[in-house]
C-alpha cells in the first residue's frame, strides 16, 4: 500500500524527480499527505513540486536560496524553510516514509533523524552506508525503524531474498554495464575526457554517477553498501560485468541455486519498489521483452581497468573511518578530473594514497564512529586529497 504520509529528501534530483512521478501517478495529493520536500539550488521546481503535492514544508540546503523560495511559495500555504538545521527539522516532522535522495554525505543526517523517529527510510543515498553503515544499521534497530534498499542493485538483492534465510545465502552478485570505456583499450584511458567518461552505455543519471560508472568506483560503492546494508562477509561479494544492464543482481544460495533479478533500467522499478513494499504496485515502467533482447552475456571485471574494485575490498577490510575517507578522496578525485587537473586513470591512484596516508597516520579502523568523527574524517580526507592532486599536476 501507498504509505499515508511521505517526505522526499532531494525531491529535485533524478531519484527524486522519479519519486515525485511516481507519488503523482499514486494520485497525489488526494492520495496521501505529503510532509516535507527538499531541495537545494532548484528552488522553482521545488515550489513546483510542494505545490502539486501540497507539501507542508519546503526546504532548500542553501540559506541565500530562501527568499526566491518564499516568493515561489506566495499565496500557496506551504511553509519554506533553509539550512541544515530545517532539514534535520523536516525530518523530524511525522512521516511514515522518508525517501533519501540528497546527493553526498550531506544526506546522512537527515537520513539519521528519520531513523531515529522509527520512519520507514527508503534510501537512495549512497553515501550514507559507505560511510556510516554500522551507525545507520544500529540506528534502525535501536529504534525499529527499517530502511528499504534503492540503489537498483540492493534493491535487487532485497527482491531475491525476499522469504529466504540469509544464513542460506553463499554469494551476492552486483552486475556492473563496465561503463563508458568498457572496450576501450587500456592505453587510451589517460586520454579519456570528461565528456567521453560522461556518457552511460544503459542508464540515464547525473554527470557524476556516470563517471563513476565508468572508473567503477560507484560499482566499489555498491559492494560497500551491500557488505554493510545484507551484513555478509567481503568475500561473499562479487561484481561481474554485464554489458546488457538488465540482470541487477543476483542471489546464490548453498543449494546452488541463483535467483536473479531482471529489469528494465529505470529507477522507478526500485523506488516503486520501497513505495508499496511489503505489496507490489503497479509500475509505469518498460516491460522486457526477451525473445527480443536474445542473449545476455556476463563477463568478469579486469581489476586492472577498475582498480576502484580493489580499493573497495581495502576499505571493508579496514571499515571504521575508511569508508568516509574512501567516499570523500573519491568526490574530490572526481572534482580533479572534471576540472581537468587529473587524467582518469589517475583518480584510482589518487584515492588509494589518501587511504594509505591516513591509515598509516591515524589508523581509521576505530570500533566507533560518529556523525563528529565522520564529518572530521571526511574534511580531512578531501583536504589531502586536494594536495596530493595539486602535488601531481
Ligand atoms: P542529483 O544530483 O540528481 O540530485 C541531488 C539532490 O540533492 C537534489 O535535490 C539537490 O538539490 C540536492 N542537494 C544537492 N546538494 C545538497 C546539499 N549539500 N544538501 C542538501 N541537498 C542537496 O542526484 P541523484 O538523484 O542522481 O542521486 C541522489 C542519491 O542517490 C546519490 O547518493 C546517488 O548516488 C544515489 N543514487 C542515484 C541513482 C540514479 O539513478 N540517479 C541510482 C542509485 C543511487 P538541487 O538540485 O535543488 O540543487
Ligand atoms: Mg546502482
């Protein structure tokens, strides 16, 4: 069923533009209340959006944003509201669903505060296992909220082990498209551009999920989620390449059995997914027709075009800090190349330093991690970050 009340945290991104579809095509405003949406600079769509959903409360992150989101809310009985505190606030209104589609670490906390009022927290947010996840899995326990997978691939993985034991569970396969320099030859790699790493073989996202789809390093994230969302062992975890996109995920048991889970790649199927779960809606999104597609192939990853990979299984071997540092030594390599001060085989080289240089000073496997140490951790990381690529250039 469509949950009674609802908030969209990033409701101007593409997850959350999707989720806003979606909540439309549910019926909107007469279907079910709407809490809190948020945004940061696309004020207008925001107001648009808190409009046709009758929304109680806009947010934008930015504070200099505030006033051109009054004046786009005049006369329409939606609150606006700006900052980082008034996004904690609007999680802490009642809501029985909260979507997490902030982009980057800032998504954590409001994600945190939905938790602890025991909401159902569908999350998109990606950064928010790879660098918190023992705290956000304690969080919902402690208060028996439940988070609900929807990064495809996890979601995928949910849908597979739906009535199953994990104890039952031998492996999980996450599949990766190999990104846009797939079949490029190695050597050409330093001379890839960014509009060259910005372009995705199957799915339509942002400038930088596409990138990361090409160096892998949004595949290295999805194998951190998972370690930390399904709890199993690194070694239980493993990519293969899937050039098709339509194989998500996959779930192998010890009967040998493998369940996998196909789909069109459109992020609706998951989002709808974690809108109607325990129930399944019905969705606007391509059936697959597969008499037409014909074959599937599957390939395994070269670590030596996705070194992000190895980087990944470091990071779950050392966990603690080391997945806030992995994320941030990440944003800020991506920043470097984007700005056209590294090449893209460098960004891997650049993160795997950072990760040693820290370690090797701080040692980042500490037991307990905070909202404090995180943020600390992440402003240190892109800070090194930042000197090891002005040192490289
Ligand atoms: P977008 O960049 O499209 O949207 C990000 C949203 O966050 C926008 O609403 C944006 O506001 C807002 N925002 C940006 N910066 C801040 C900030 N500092 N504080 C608060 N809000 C901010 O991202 P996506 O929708 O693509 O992705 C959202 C999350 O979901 C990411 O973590 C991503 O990795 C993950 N994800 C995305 C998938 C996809 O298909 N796109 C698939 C799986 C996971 P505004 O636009 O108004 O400035
Ligand atoms: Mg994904």
């Amino acid at each position: 069923p469509i949950p009674r009340s609802v908030s969209i945290f990033g409701a101007t991104g593409s997850i959350g533009e999707s989720t806003f579809d979606l909540l439309m095509r549910a019926g909107g405003p007469d279907a079910f209340r709407t809490v809190a949406l948020t945004g940061a600079r696309n004020v207008a769509r925001l107001a648009e959006m808190a409009r046709a959903l009758r929304a109680e409360v806009a947010v934008t992150a930015d504070p200099a944003c505030l006033p051109a989101l009054r004046d786009a809310l005049a006369g329409s009985g939606v609150e606006a509201a700006a900052g980082e505190a008034a996004l904690i606030e609007a999680a802490d209104r009642p809501a029985d669903w909260v979507m997490s589609a902030i982009v980057g670490f800032a998504g954590l906390a409001p994600g945190l505060a939905a938790l602890r009022h025991g909401r159902t927290l569908a999350l998109a947010n990606k950064e928010s296992l790879v660098t918190a996840g023992p705290l956000l899995m304690e969080t919902a326990k402690a208060h028996g909220a439940r988070i609900l997978p929807v990064d495809s691939e996890h979601s995928a993985v949910f849908q597979a082990l739906a009535g199953e034991e994990i104890a039952a569970v031998e492996r999980i396969i996450i599949t990766a498209s190999g990104g846009a320099f797939r079949d490029w030859p190695l050597e050409r790699l330093a001379g890839a551009t960014v509009a060259q790493a910005s372009t995705h073989p199957n799915w339509a996202m942002g400038q930088r999920i596409t990138i990361d789809s090409a160096s892998m390093f949004n595949k290295a994230l999805e194998v951190i989620e998972t370690r930390e969302y399904f709890g199993v062992p690194p070694e239980m975890i493993e990519v293969l390449v899937h050039p098709e996109s339509l194989v998500h995920a996959m779930v192998g048991f010890r009967d040998g059995a493998l369940m996998a889970h196909l789909g069109a790649p459109d992020m609706r199927h998951a989002i709808g997914y974690a809108l109607n779960w325990p129930e399944r809606g019905h969705l606007p999104v391509a059936r697959l027709d597969l008499a037409q597609i014909g074959r599937l192939s599957f390939a395994a990853p070269d670590p030596a075009r996705y070194p992000a990979l190895t980087l990944a299984r470091e990071v779950m071997a050392i966990r603690g800090l080391a997945g806030a540092v992995f994320n941030a030594a990440k944003e800020a390599a991506l920043d470097g190349f984007i700005a056209g001060q590294i090449p893209f085989p460098a960004m891997a080289g650049v993160v795997e330093e950072v990760l040693a240089r820290m370690s090797a000073q701080t040692g980042l496997g500490i037991a307990t991690i905070s909202l404090d140490n995180l943020q600390g951790a992440d402003r240190e990381a892109r800070g090194l970050a930042g000197a090891v690529i002005a040192s490289a250039r």
